[in-house]
C-alpha cells in the first residue's frame, strides 16, 4: 500500500511513523491576489492582480503508528524537524508530483487527539 507524504526539512511524516489522516484532511487552495479600483465615469470597478497568491494556513492532520521510542522522545523529534526552519522552505506533498509548495510552521502544536 502505498501512503502519501509531505516532505520537509529533509524529512518526510513517515521518517517519523506519522501518516496522513485524511479523514481529517481538507486542501486549502490559494487565491489569486487582487485589487479593484473605481475609476469614475466607468461602470463597474476595474481589477488588478500583482500574479501572486495569497497565504494558505495547511493542516496535515497525521496518525502515529506505534514506534521504538516513547511519545515525548516522538514528539521532540517531531518538534525539531518542523520547527527549525526560519523562513520559507520547499514543501512536497506527494498527492500533487508536480508542485514545489513552500511552506513555514506557524504553530509548533501536537495533539494527542
């Protein structure tokens, strides 16, 4: 059976036994950036987009198959791989082959559902 994956910082969810619940999965996708501008004398308002998209907040709700190491030791690593990048790094995620996502951690959080 083959299961999806992110990967990140060098790392994929399943270097942790982490695999995707999708159950509990919704895409976010993204939107363009626009702008609109009334010009008077013109009907209707003009738009502009600067071809660029708008932040998406992703979550990867995962399960934890049972490992060799104890929760907390599970969770530090986990905490370590998500959390040392400072600024926007490539994400994969093997649903979509073709794309290079680039994503940061905003909340360094786990559940324990």
């Amino acid at each position: 059976m083959i299961r999806d994956y992110i990967e990140f910082n060098g790392h994929r969810n399943t270097d942790f036994g982490l695999f995707l619940d999708y159950g509990s999965f919704e895409w976010q996708s993204a939107k363009h950036t626009r702008s609109s501008i009334a010009v008077p004398g013109l009907s209707g308002d003009r738009f502009y987009s600067d071809n660029k998209y708008d932040n998406v907040t992703e979550t990867f709700p995962f399960l934890m198959e049972t490992r060799d190491f104890s929760a907390l030791e599970m969770q530090a690593q986990i905490n370590y791989w998500l959390s040392a990048a400072d600024n926007y790094m490539p994400l994969y995620f093997s649903s979509f082959p073709d794309y290079e996502l680039q994503a940061i951690l905003l909340v360094s959080r786990l559940s324990n559902g």
